[in-house]
C-alpha cells in the first residue's frame, strides 16, 4: 500500500507517519465475552480507521489498469468494466468467455497485491440466456456459482429481463420485520396511538421502502407495496380491511406509496439532469436516453411518463422542470404532488361510482389532513370514531352489502324503526338509542351554535366535524354504548 502511495504522490514525510502508525498496529478478538491476546496486524488497513476508506480506495485505484478494456461493455463512448464500492465489486462482462478472461486478470491482480477474494460469496449473473447453468466460471482453482440473483448494495437484482423482479418480495419482508419489531417495542409501554403509528412509518418503514426506488420504480410494485402501508394504518385505525381506502388516507392526512414513490423518481431523474457529463451515471442515463428513443422500454420510458402526468399537472413542460433550481425542486414536489392527491380524493370521496362506502363519509369529510379524534389516549373511543365515520361498523345499511344477494341501499331497514338503518338514523333517530341520545345531544347543543334548529342531516355533518376534545369523547362513548345496544337490544333495555 506505501508502495502505491509512494507513487501517487503522497509526501514521504505524510508516509513515515502512515508507516509508524501501522507498525504500531494490533488486534483482538472478542468472542462470547472473551477477548483474545493481542497480535500483530500486517495486512489491510486499521478496522475503523478514520482514514482506512480512502487508504483502502487508493490502493485499489489501480484495479482498473489491470482489468481488460476488451472484456468491458461500452456505455455512451467509454468502457465500463468494474463497479467497486468499498470492497464490493462488480465485474462486468458481455459474454462468458470474456468475463473468464476478466477474472484471470482480477487472480493476477490480487496475487500481486495479496489482496484474497471470497469465492464462496462470489457469484455469476447471466442475463439474457435461458440457461445461464451451462457456463462455468473459475477464480484461481475455485468455481464460481452461477446465481440468478444477487445483491449488490442491498438491492436484489435478478437476471430476469427486468432484474427487478418480486423486488416487492425483498422489500416487503424487511418491513413486515420493521413492524413486529416496532409492535414488541409498542406493546411493551402500552398502545401506539395513530400519530405515532403515522411518525413510525415515515422514519422506520418508509426509509425501507424508498431504498433503491429510483431505479426499481414501476407501477406494479409501487401498488404492492401500498397494500402492505394500507394494512398498516386500517390495523392501526382498528378498522376493518375493506374499508375505502380513500378515507383512511383522508383521516390521517398521509399520501400513498405510490405517490411517494413518484416524487422519489422524479427527484432523481432531477438530478440526473444535474450530473456533470463525465459521471458514470450520466453515461448510463444517457444511454437509456437514446434507447428509449430507439423504441426499447427502459428505466428512462418509465421515468418520462411520470414527468410527463407532473409537468402537465404543475402546468411546466419538460425542459422547464428538468431545468428547476435544485434546492427548490423537492419543495416543489412535495407541494404539487400533495395538491394534486388532494383533489383526485376529494373527487373520489364525491363520486359514489368511485367511493359507494363513502356516501355518508362525503357529508362532514372535506379537507386533506389528520383528525384530532385520532389523538384521543383511549383505543376503544378512537376505534369507534373511526369505525362509525369510515362506515366500517354493523349497521343495517352496511349489513345489507354483504348479503349473497346485495339489498339495495333504501332496503337495509332497521329491524326496530322499519326506516333506512344509516348513520343519521343510528345517531339521530333510532329508538334503540334513544335512552343514551339525550347526553349526546346536550353536548352537541353546548359546542355547535343552534345545533337543535338545525335539520338532521346538518346535525349530523355538524357532529362529525366538531373537533372539541371533550364533545369528541362524549360521542365516542355513545358509540360504544350504542354498539352493545344493537348487538343486545334487550339486555340493555333500561
Ligand atoms: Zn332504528
């Protein structure tokens, strides 16, 4: 390594003090609690050195001199023909033959510079043959495995014509894990109210999601991984799996995957943009540029028809976004995606083609952002909120659905009053209630102005957009009351 540094210019001054310090080089090894005698350390760089990255990098730095530009693909007008990051690399080769002669030139290099690789964690991809089995691979005397898929930099890529196939899958497990760790966690101290559970999954689940979206983006997996957040917060919400997923974005004011996913990419796509020409990225970017062009499919086709649906949003064209100062394009970003996914729910919650479930939800539910009943402390209040508001509750009119044979809306009667068995009645009319209606109602009277003049369908959008703590847990035990009434008419009969 001084050898090389010696070369590159580094002062003999700078390297007597580098020479003297790893003379004086040592180590341990600690095993279940034990800690071995120290011994001397005369290869590699010091573990956890602060220097060690760039001693490392500089030493390897050469690599590429050994490596054989015949045996590199082109990308624009250069040959690539290794990625290294750390001491992660990535041979690239376009046929068999050639990558064996690759790997010959790596053998002479590391026996030069006693560098040793490990060939049981080394592996071969073959992309583009279906039976990538056929061919065989050697380093020194060791076989090399052919896989078919490998994980380069915590990404899966797979040697499928799109390497990132069921990336979803990968994705998915490390979240599901996030999750029951978070619930261990939780469920030691108590209950994970919605705002935390909202918090959690912006530091500790989306971070595992985003990772690598740049480059995997697709549609189909944005959608898949948005079934595992809506999962996520209906548990959190303690409502059923069905309900509308407009409503549980709405309480909670959280934009989907997909739309996270999209501001990710184009961010990056951004930035690409901004890459100085000599980068290797830009080389490769470049390339999906003009295959794109050619007619081919490719990261950048995707990539394009999210800018384009953007651009025609934010009322920009294409040059004008990819030209935007980058300190303020994520603000940018951020603000139109949240207006557009805005609008599109609240039309959706509007619209009873789109949102049938929401019928009574579109009443008192207007704006984008999370509701106050959610920070109530009590599970069994919040859950009865949600759950009466987002229609995930046992009244006639949501019983009648989920008959083989649907009843038509005006048909879900209530057994007791023989009229529409719906929100309004269940709160404002019903006789089964009507014994714990009055506390309710006094309550409403003393926060909502000339709530007993008003109509009924007015009282009720006026109670469900009343935000007052103490209003909001009178109505929540109602609720709950209510439920055991339903389920236990006679019971409960005063
Ligand atoms: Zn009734």
């Amino acid at each position: 390594m001084f050898v090389k540094l010696l070369k590159i210019g580094y002062s003999s001054k700078l390297l007597k003090v580098m020479t003297d310090m790893y003379s004086k080089a040592s180590s341990s090894v600690k095993w279940k609690g034990y800690l071995s005698k120290s011994f001397k350390d005369i290869m590699g760089v010091t573990q956890e050195g602060i220097t060690s990255p760039f001693l490392f990098k500089s030493f390897l730095a050469d690599l590429g001199e050994h490596l054989s530009d015949e045996c590199g693909i082109i990308l624009c007008e250069s040959i690539v023909k290794h990625l290294l990051w750390a001491d992660d690399l990535f041979l690239v080769s376009p046929s068999a033959t050639l990558m064996q002669t690759q790997l010959n030139n790596l053998k002479d290099y590391c026996s030069k510079w006693h560098l040793v690789v490990n060939a049981l964690k080394t592996k071969i991809l073959v992309f583009g043959v279906k039976d990538p089995g056929k061919f065989k691979f050697t380093f020194g005397n060791n076989a090399i495995e052919t896989s078919g898929s490998y994980t380069y930099l915590g990404n899966l890529i797979r040697d499928s014509r799109n390497p990132f196939t069921k990336i979803d899958e990968v994705i998915l497990h490390k979240c599901y894990k996030a999750c029951y760790k978070i619930r261990d966690y939780v469920d030691a101290v108590g209950q994970l109210i919605p705002s935390h559970a909202v918090h959690f999954f912006n530091v500790l689940i989306a971070p595992l999601l985003d990772y690598g979206s740049e480059v995997w983006y697709s549609e189909g997996t944005a959608e898949k991984l948005e079934v595992f957040q809506k999962k996520y917060f209906k548990r959190n919400l303690s409502v059923r799996i069905n309900t509308p997923d407009e409503a549980v974005f709405g309480e909670l004011g959280v934009l989907p995957v997909s739309v996270r996913l999209k501001k990710n990419l184009l961010k990056f796509m951004h930035r690409l943009n901004t890459l100085p020409n000599s980068s290797l990225v830009k080389w490769a970017y470049s390339e999906l540029v003009t295959l794109h062009e050619l007619g081919y499919d490719t990261w950048y086709s995707k990539a394009s028809k999210v800018m384009s649906e953007f651009v025609s949003i934010a009322g920009l064209d294409d040059g004008c976004f990819l030209k935007l100062n980058s300190s303020s394009v994520k603000a940018k970003l951020d603000r139109i995606f949240l207006t557009e996914y805005s609008k599109k729910w609240l039309n959706n919650i509007n619209n009873s083609d789109i949102c049938k479930k929401l019928r009574t939800y579109k009443l008192f539910k207007s704006e984008f952002k999370f509701e106050k009943y959610l920070d109530i402390p009590s599970k069994s209040v919040r859950a009865a909120i949600s759950r009466f508001r987002m229609s995930s509750h046992h009244l006639p009119i949501e019983l009648g659905r989920h008959h083989k044979q649907i009843i038509p809306a005006e048909k879900r009667l209530c057994k007791k009053c023989q009229v529409v068995g719906n929100e309004i009645h269940h709160l404002l009319e019903c006789k089964i209630t009507q014994s714990i209606r009055e506390v309710l109602l006094k309550a409403a009277s003393k926060y909502i102005v000339n709530f007993r003049s008003l109509s009924k369908v007015n009282q009720f959008s006026e109670i469900m957009s009343c935000k007052e703590r103490e209003f909001l847990l009178c109505l929540g035990n109602f609720l709950i009351e209510a439920d055991h009434l339903i389920k236990d008419p006679v019971g409960h009969t005063p």
